[in-house]
C-alpha cells in the first residue's frame, strides 16, 4: 500500500514512464484491491502531500469509489491546482480534483 502510494507521489519521478501511462497503470493495481483494502490505502493516504491524495482521489473517482473519495476532497485546499500534465489523457475525473 505504502510502496503504491509513495509511487503516486512520486509520479513525476518514475523512469521510462509518462504520467497517462502511470494513471493507466495505477488504476489496473488498485481496480484489483478489495473494499478494505481501498479504505486501507485511503487512510494512509492522509500522511501525504495534498497533490497525492488529489491524484488518488481521481483514480479511486475513476474506478466509480466515490464514496470513499469524500474525505480525501474535504481535505484538500478547494483553490489549489495540482499540475500533473497528462493525467487528464488518463482520468476524466481530474477537473474535479483540481488536477492540470
């Protein structure tokens, strides 16, 4: 979980790799997770930056987990904008989330 989110922090980071690229891959891992375990992944996502729980909020709004998305939209600044270029290629739910 920790090793999943430390990658979506550090997306702009990932070698051989573009952003649409690792959305797309990001939302194949967590497509597979069980409902605990996306509440699991939830709750940790709290000790990270904001542009992270923006980015998984998309992906988990993405996979139709809305439900779970609540908390991490109320915990982020509703003015601040997260550049993350080609996330929108990947996600239809960026605008939502403040993502470029």
């Amino acid at each position: 979980m920790l090793q999943l989110l430390d990658a979506i922090r550090y997306i702009k980071k990932i070698p051989d790799s573009n952003i649409e690229a690792s959305c797309k891959r990001f939302l194949a891992i967590i497509n597979n997770f069980t409902d605990k375990e996306i509440n699991t992944l939830v709750r940790l996502a709290f000790k990270y930056p904001p542009a992270t729980r923006a980015l998984l909020g998309a992906l988990l709004d993405q996979l139709q987990q809305g439900k779970v998305t609540e908390a991490l939209f109320k915990s982020l600044n509703p003015i601040t904008k997260y550049k993350l270029t080609g996330a929108a290629k990947a996600l239809s739910t960026t605008e939502k989330w403040n993502i470029i």
